[in-house]
C-alpha cells in the first residue's frame, strides 16, 4: 500500500533523477501578493519565475507545497474536497515542455519502478480550443504515441482544461489532467472524465503555461514556454489504496478515532458524516494556518481561520461533542506532521491557546445563536440581510455559518444583502478572498516594487530601534501601502515610530544602491542575511543587499536605488495577536 509519506517521497525522487531541483515547500501566506490571501497552488510562489525572473535552483524545480483553497471550504464534506492539502508539482521553467512533462507523467504512474498503476484505468482530457486560444492535438498525439486509446481522450472546454492565471493577470495556459477509472459502473451514457459521479477521478494535472492573460483580457505568448504540474497527495493516495473518499486514508485515521471517541460514537451514522468530514478537515486547516502565526479575527486570514474554527465547533456540537475539542485534535496533527513542519511543534503553544480562546468566544453565543436563528425562520421564513447581520454582530456567526444553517434547514439566507449590510457597517469589506482580485505576484508596478524595497528598509529599522530579535511575522503589499507583522509585545511609543520613520528615511536620502546576490543558503546565513519562516528556502537563494544597512533572503524584485522611493512613512501600528505587531506605511512622492 501507497502511504502519503511514500507517495511524496517517490514524486520527489523520480523527478530528481529526471533533473529537477527540489524547492522548499512555501509559506501559506504569500509573500508581497496583496491580492491573495492564501497560496493556493504549488504554482503560486513561483509566479515571478514563470514569467521569466530566473530562479536561483534552476529551470526544472519540484516540490510539495501545502495550499489553502477558501473556494473549497463549502464543498467540505463530499468525498474528495479539502481546504486545506498538500500538493505535489514538478516545474519547467522554459525548459522542456509536453512532449517530456507527458511522458515522465505517463512513466511515474505506470512503471513497476514507481506507481505501478495499470494504464488501463487511465484517462485523459485535454483542451478542446476556444477562439483565443488552438485546440491541444499535441497533447493528444503525445498521450496516444505512449499507447493510450484515443476513445479515452477526451477534448474539453476551458472550464475544463484550462487553468489560471491566480488573480486576474498572470501565466496559465491550456491543460491535460489524468483520470483514474475505479471501474464503478458509469452514472449513465453521457459519464467521462471530469464528470463527478466518483466514476473517474484526478490525479494529475499538467498545464502548458505559455500564455500571459493580460489586464484587459487578452492571452500573449510568455517569454518561454513553462511547464506546472499539480497532483493532490490526499486524493492520489485515496485513488492509489482503492478508497471512494480521502477520509478513509490512512492520513486521518488517528484523528477520526479521537473525534468519535470524543462525541462517542461507535459508527458514523450517515447524518453525521458531513460534521466528521468537516471536523477533520477544518482542525487540520485551522493547524496550519495558526502555525503561521494567523489568528482569529475579523478581516483577511483572520477571518477565514475564524470561519473553519467556528464552523468546527458547530459541527462538534452537531454530533454531540460539548467540551472544547479542536486544542485535542490539534495536538494529534501537530505530532503526525511535525517531521515534515517543524513550524507546527514550535508554534504548538500559540496554536493550543488559540483554538481554547475561539471557543471560549463563540461558545458563549453559540446557543443563543441558534435559539435567535431558529426563532426568526419559524416567524419569517427567511433570514434576511438585516437578521444575518445581527447573528453575525451579536453572536459571532461568520456569514458562512448562516448560510449553511439555512441550507440545512431550506430557509432562504440573504447572503448579498448581508454583504451590502457589512458595507455600510465598514466602509470597506474586506472579508471574502474570492472577492479579491488584481494582478497579484504578477503584479511589478513600480509602487509595489518601491513598498517592497521599503518593507527590507522598516524591518532593519525596526531591529535597529527596538531590539535584534525582530523578526517578519508576515508581509502584504498593495501599490498603496505596505503592511508588516513582527515579534513585538507591547505598543510602539510615539518616539520609537518617529525613530523609525526616520531611520529608513536617511536610508532612502542616501540613495543606497540595491542589489542581489545568487548563492547558497549556508552562505546566506553565514553572510548574515534575514530570513523569514522555518522551513521555507530551497538550497539556491537569492539575498538582497541594500548598502550595508539590509541583507536579506528574498526573491524580489526590488528597486536599484533607495533614492527612488520618495518619503517614508507610518501610518498605523497596531497589535493583531499575542506577541505580533503590525505597522502600515505608505511612500509619499
Ligand atoms: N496549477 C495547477 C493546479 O493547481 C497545476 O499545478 O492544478
């Protein structure tokens, strides 16, 4: 049997011997992409790369990148949805393209050596053409010279084949994804791959990333012709073990053991397997994202942990688990993955204490809650935009949650309305990633990249004013402002703010020349470069120097001169958990 620790080790062997430099697995939050909120493809970190920056491991990268999906979390509960999961990806940048990517696809699924998967079950599809952009017979004749039928592929439209770009610029290109047949009987005459009656699933996907989508929507050729590749360890693993459901792995065996020995249960009724399901996902989400130091709260990531955290908790509740139980089940996540995350055991305390906050919060309103949610569907029938805005300012319930009370009980939810009530309330909503969009890691405007530059400047001057230690907790930068979270434990005083301000500014008058320097990340340390999360460098980095007042890891781009940054200054700091402070600034010209 293919367990997920075999699985990824075998992916990232094969394509070592095929070449391919194995990259570190990135942060959750991205880096300087104001228009995300959570990497959400292995492809995601390497944006910059795939549009042409070289990158310092070379042109053929592989790895395994944990992602977020916040479009996914609703679907939590079928069989094959997670929100949170690990990626397996293999990259060429500019240098071989389909005829390699679908061969060595083709060798690492059905060779004895490796997957062993009999080539009968396999299935392909690949992009039928639109327009803009010419049908993939390449991909076709690639997969039928290797000896797959061609009744087993299967040409499909964009929605289908065509994958990216993240946000609304960017690389993406046409695809050919790799189906399993499970030899169930098909759903009826018109069932193919990508149909989701269980028949057939994923388990690859190959995207020829040759096209740049353009701000008004055009496609341009890239600069060189990449290649991205994506396979769901979870999913591939339930596929490889005969399994109808990722939850039946053994990846979370130990978890649902103790979920029903908490509520006990001996069997998991059918009305209770959506709660399990969306209990072992969202703990094991809510895990990760607090090892990045993310904690619950209103706005951004914040509110998304607060969404599965609390959506956990009523569902707890649903299969009878009273006691606080997500700090429980956290601890077991953090043991089965603190090989591969050491960031989880070394954050294990804030991850504990925070999961027992949320619940204390929401606990306390969570029954009356659903007391006021039932009355107003009894009387009205309906939760309307006024009623979903109490539940949500009076008893903690995140939009989603009413939502799904109302799903559950066939009760309309206003959810627009909702929306347009928190609008007024806020000015500015900021709550829905899907409702994010720009130009994202794709994004070099000259504002984004001067904040960039500014952000290395703020942290040396914070370690210079408040104390060495400092180090980046988090980093977002839109072309107005740059945002910045670090170790701090208390409130800046006004002097320490205006000390820094003026330290970056007599780096900016300076005009100190930027640069970078491509070497290894021993000497990176040796050198004394700043460096952000555990765990998240490949061998190759790229260090940037500003003058001799900043060295630090990063992948860029920046400016070449401080002088080009205009004014520096602050204007907020502010805490957002225990121990992290946040500053925004903003460069006046
Ligand atoms: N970017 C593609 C995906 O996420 C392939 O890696 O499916």
């Amino acid at each position: 049997m293919i367990s997920s620790d075999k699985l990824k080790k075998l992916y990232l062997e094969f394509f070592q011997r095929k070449g391919h430099k194995i990259i570190a697995n990135a942060s959750l939050i991205p880096e300087n992409d104001p228009t995300a909120l959570f990497i959400s493809a292995g492809m995601h970190p390497l944006v910059p790369y795939l549009l042409g920056q070289p990158h310092t491991s070379g042109k053929k990268l592989v790895n395994v990148q944990k992602c977020f999906r916040t479009t996914d979390i609703d679907e939590v509960g079928d069989s094959f949805h997670l929100s949170f999961f690990e990626m397996l990806g293999n990259w060429s940048l500019g240098e071989y393209f389909k005829e390699k990517s679908i061969q060595w696809s083709y060798e690492f699924l059905t060779s004895k050596k490796w997957l062993n998967i009999d080539e009968k079950r396999l299935y392909i599809t690949v992009f039928a053409g639109d327009e803009k952009i010419p049908r993939d017979t390449e991909s076709a004749r690639i997969w039928k010279e290797l000896g797959i039928p061609k009744e087993k592929i299967f040409y499909l439209p964009k929605e289908d084949n065509f994958w990216g770009p993240i946000g609304s610029i960017g690389p993406c290109g046409p695809d050919t994804e790799i189906f399993y047949d499970t030899g169930k009987e098909p759903c009826g005459s018109e069932c193919h791959p990508g149909c989701p009656c269980g028949k057939f699933n994923e388990i690859w996907n190959n995207v020829f990333m040759e096209y740049n989508r353009t701000q008004d929507g055009e496609y341009e050729l890239l600069k060189q012709k990449n290649v991205d590749t994506g396979m769901g360890v979870e999913r591939t693993v339930a596929v490889l073990q005969g399994k109808d459901t990722v939850y039946e792995t053994e990846i979370f065996t130990p978890l649902i053991k103790r979920i029903k020995n908490l509520a006990d249960i001996e069997t998991i009724s059918k009305e209770q397997i959506k709660s399990v399901r969306v209990i072992v996902d969202h703990s094991r989400a809510a895990t990760f994202l607090l090892a990045e130091g993310i904690a619950p709260r209103n706005v951004e990531q914040g509110y998304v942990l607060r969404r599965i955290i609390r959506g956990a908790i009523r569902h707890g509740k649903l299969i009878g688990i009273e006691e606080e139980f997500l700090s429980v089940l956290s601890l077991i996540i953090i043991e089965t993955y603190s090989g591969e995350y050491p960031h989880l055991k070394s954050n294990e305390d804030f991850i504990v204490t925070e999961l027992k906050n949320e619940y204390k919060k929401f606990n306390n309103t969570l029954a009356r809650g659903l007391n006021r949610f039932n009355r107003i569907a009894r009387k009205k029938n309906k939760i309307d935009s006024k009623d979903a805005f109490l539940l949500y300012q009076s008893f903690g319930f995140p939009i989603e949650i009413t939502k799904e009370l109302g799903l559950e009980n066939g009760i309309f939810v206003d959810v627009d309305g909702f929306h347009e009530e928190f609008q007024k309330h806020q000015k500015v909503s900021r709550i829905s990633a899907e409702k994010k969009f720009g130009s994202g890691l794709a994004d070099h405007s000259i504002e984004t990249v001067k904040l960039h530059t500014a952000t290395h400047l703020l942290n040396e001057a914070l370690r210079r004013v408040l104390r060495k230690e400092i180090i980046q907790k988090g980093s977002n930068i839109t072309q107005e402002r740059l945002r910045f979270d670090f170790n701090f434990d208390r409130k800046l005083t006004e002097q320490e703010l205006q000390d820094i301000e003026e330290i970056v500014n007599s780096q900016i008058r300076k005009a100190l020349p930027v640069k970078r320097i491509d070497t290894t990340l021993d000497e990176a340390v040796k050198m004394g470069s700043q460096a952000v999360f555990d765990q998240k460098y490949g061998e190759q980095v790229s260090v940037y120097t500003i003058g001799d007042f900043s060295l630090e890891i990063c992948s860029g781009p920046h400016v070449n001169n401080t002088g080009e940054l205009g004014r520096f200054r602050i204007i907020k700091e502010e805490g957002i958990s225990a121990g992290v402070r946040r500053i925004r600034a903003v460069l006046d010209s």
